[in-house]
C-alpha cells in the first residue's frame, strides 16, 4: 500500500542564527533559492539567515521571510533526490507556514510568496507598532473555559495547537491578567511568547487590511494539491477561497490542531515537517503519538531515515 503523506510547514518562532547554512553549502538548489530571495528582497539573506544578529532575525520583518525561504529550500532539496519522490496528499503550516505550503503546493510563485511574505512582516510590525500587545501559552486548561476569561478581559484565542495548549493574543495588560487568572483556576503552566505583538488578534487588524490590497494584487493558482487552511483546517483548492482565508488569517485564531485532525480523518498518518526546527513535531506527537513525523531541515536529513 502507498504511503499517505502531508507536507507541513513551520511558522514563525522556529528561525535561528545559522539556519540554511548546511543546505547553501551542500546543494546548489538551496543556494540558488536563497540567492535568487535576495535579489528580490535587495538585501543579503543569506548573511542575515547564518550569521544574525539574533535580534534583526528575530524582527518579524525578517524572520517570516527567512524561515519561508529555508523552508522552500529544504523542499527543493527533498524533490531533486531521486530515491525521495513524494506526492503529498495534503500541505499546510502554521500560521506563515501556509504561505510556504501555498508556494510549494505551485499556488503562488516563488517571487510573489517572498514578497508577500516580505510585506506581511512590515505590515504585522507596523500593527504591533501601532497596537502593542501580547500573547501566551496557557497549558492544562480546557480551551472553552480560557474563551470564557479571555472575554472577561478582553484578550482572545489565537491558536489551538495541541490538546491542552492554547496561545492568548491581546493588549499587554489584557494578556497578564488572563494568564494570572488561568493560573489560580488551575492552569498547569503559562509561558509568555518571545514575539514582537498580539498576532492572530483584532489588534492585527490594521496589518488584515493592508494586506488585503497586496493578496488581491497576486495571481493564485489553483494548487497541485491541497492546503489546508489555518482558518477553516479545510482543504482549499480555488484562487479565490485561497485568498480570502489568508486575509482572514492574519486577525482570527489559527486552527493548527483541527487542521491535523482533518489529515488525520483522510488517513494520513506520515508528516514530512519541511524548514527550520522541531515544533511540529512536537505538537503532532501531543495531537497523536502514532503519527510519523519525518523533518528535513540538514543536508543528513535528506539521506538517514530518521521518522518517528
């Protein structure tokens, strides 16, 4: 029987000084994929991706773009390998991983996914600029009770990514105490997020609607196969459906969790997670610990069979 397998895409939080660096060294689609994302970013990726510093990686500005790239590198690495042909039944990603998915999937160019990735990171920074917040993963509290606190004071859900992890997005102060009350109700753990704003929020919604105009200036395809959404965790298969649930995406809750439930539901239990880090894995492994999960991030990747 014919393995069923889903490509899955990370998002942002999993760049790092030095990623890509291995794969521009050893394989020349990597490094031409990288090369060609500076030339249409006019400035030099590369050196930026592998060398930092942490803190300009880190901006959203550059780091949604960086880890696109990567990613699509990787995935360039992965289809030129003769003894790895794969046709995924599915591709998705969390939150920007499905612009990656969007690309890899042949719905967007290359060119027009680094731009407009490029563009959602000044536009997100601008609304994080204009409207500062927060987010936060509370773990061990049941989502409906934290929707219930959240509305108390006046913070939202942004993501649903595994049993007993929920992400809270909102003003600073909204954000805090939430999380302080989710603790004395008995949440297990809550962790603030090293992020530069409340995204996946209405606070995002200034960037919603400057990005609006830049979806609608692209041409979509329909894709080789489909995405899941991050919005509906629903294969979406036509140019006008695509665009309308990235607009959405960027102020409404991601649905990363249901979105694995969906593939799940359509038998596939192998994930190839294709770009930079592990954190996919991770929550797959939450989701169901059956599942295969196979990264590709280093050039050992693309030789040693390493799926668990």
């Amino acid at each position: 029987m014919m393995q069923k397998i889903a490509y899955i895409f990370p998002g942002q939080g999993a760049q790092r000084v030095g990623m890509g660096k291995e794969l521009y060294e050893s394989f020349p689609e990597a490094k031409g994929l990288f090369d060609k994302a500076s030339e249409i970013l006019k400035f030099d990726l590369p050196k930026l991706c592998f060398e930092g510093p942490k803190e300009e990686l880190t901006r959203t500005v550059n780091s949604q773009v960086a880890i696109l790239v990567h990613s699509l590198a990787a995935l360039r690495v992965l289809e030129k390998n003769p003894e790895r042909q794969f046709v995924p039944e599915f591709t998705f990603g969390l939150s920007l991983g499905e612009y990656t998915a969007l690309v890899a999937s042949g719905s967007l160019t290359f060119e027009d996914g680094v731009r407009l990735v490029r563009k959602r990171g000044i536009f997100m920074q601008k609304a994080c600029d204009k409207n500062p917040g927060k987010m936060a993963t509370i773990m061990g509290m049941e989502p409906e009770e934290l929707q219930k606190l959240c509305k108390g004071f006046g913070c939202e859900v942004a993501n649903l990514n595994c049993p007993g992890q929920v992400v809270i997005s909102g003003s600073s102060s909204s954000v805090e105490l939430t999380a302080s009350m989710a603790k004395e109700k008995g949440a297990k753990r809550v962790v603030m997020l090293d992020v530069s704003g409340a995204f996946h929020s209405s606070l995002m919604t200034p960037a919603r609607d400057m990005l609006e105009k830049e979806i609608n200036s692209v041409t979509f395809n329909p894709p080789k196969y489909p995405v899941i959404s991050n919005v509906t965790a629903r294969p979406a298969t036509e140019p006008e459906e695509i665009k309308e649930n990235l607009i959405k995406q960027v102020n409404s809750m991601t649905l990363f969790y249901a979105s694995v439930k969906y593939a799940v539901s359509q038998g596939i239990n192998t994930y190839f997670e294709i770009g930079p880090g592990t954190v996919l894995r991770g929550l797959l492994k939450r989701i169901d610990k059956s599942l295969n999960v196979t990264n590709f991030e280093k050039p050992a990747d693309f030789t040693t069979p390493q799926s668990a």
